[in-house]
C-alpha cells in the first residue's frame, strides 16, 4: 500500500470520479420537450435524439392539423415547410423531399415516417407493459 506525503486533493479525486460515474448512468431526455426518460411513459432513441410517447402523439397533432404548431416547455414544434427541401430527419435522415411532412424543433427534426414507426412502438410497447428504451 502506497502512502501519499503531503495533502492528498480528496475533493478534487471524489468529483473526478462522481463525474465520471454520472455518464452512463445520466437520464436520457425528450429532444422536443425536455423530459427525461423517467417522467414519459416511453422514449424512443435515433442517431443523439430522442423523442417521448407525449411529442409523439404531440408531433402527430401538428403534421394533421392545420395549425401545424404546438408547444412544449422546452420548445416549439412546426411543420416543416415544402421550401426547406434539404431539411434531414434527424432520426432516419431522409430530406423534406422525400417524405410526405415533417416537424421540427428547430435542432430536432422527424418525419412521418419515423412518427409511424415511434407510434407502432408505443402502441406495442405499452400492451407489453413494457417502459424500456427503444432503438430505431
Ligand atoms: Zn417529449
Ligand atoms: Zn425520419
């Protein structure tokens, strides 16, 4: 067993060390509304996004209705208009001009398709019982 001479720096160690115990084990949150994995019945992952069951069903009030808009308390979701052409899914990466509608956040965007598949998930998830996280 070494001994260290002179003061050892404990608080500067401990923090190194809890920092590093937090990063696995850090909540995943809602892209679009902030939530973390624990407070949403379902989250479901893409490539660094995750949207919950909530934004899912919030996502599909927005690409149906002819508002288009609706607010989280984290952001605001639009549609995506025709015009942004190159706009990615961040989720399947597919451009605007290739799927039918898409909505974005701003810095998280997702497209019809991807919102089928997230709401095939949830509806089979939660007839499993089942509130893990899911990768698309
Ligand atoms: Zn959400
Ligand atoms: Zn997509």
């Amino acid at each position: 067993m070494r001994r260290y001479s002179g003061q050892v720096p404990l608080d500067a160690w401990f923090h190194r060390v809890a920092r590093r115990l937090q990063g696995p084990s850090e909540l995943l949150s809602c892209s679009f509304c902030g939530k973390h994995q624990k407070q949403v019945k379902k989250l479901i992952a893409g490539p660094g996004v995750y949207i919950c069951d909530e934004c899912v069903e919030r996502v599909h009030g927005v690409l149906t209705s002819s508002a288009g808009t609706a607010s989280t308390p984290f952001a605001a979701i639009a549609q995506v208009s025709d015009a942004d052409v190159t706009l990615q899914c961040t989720f399947c990466g597919k451009r605007r001009q290739q799927v039918a509608a898409m909505a974005s956040t701003g810095h998280a965007h997702i497209c019809t398709e991807c919102l089928d598949l997230c709401n095939e998930i949830i509806s089979e998830e939660l007839a499993g019982g089942s509130a893990q996280q899911t990768e698309i």
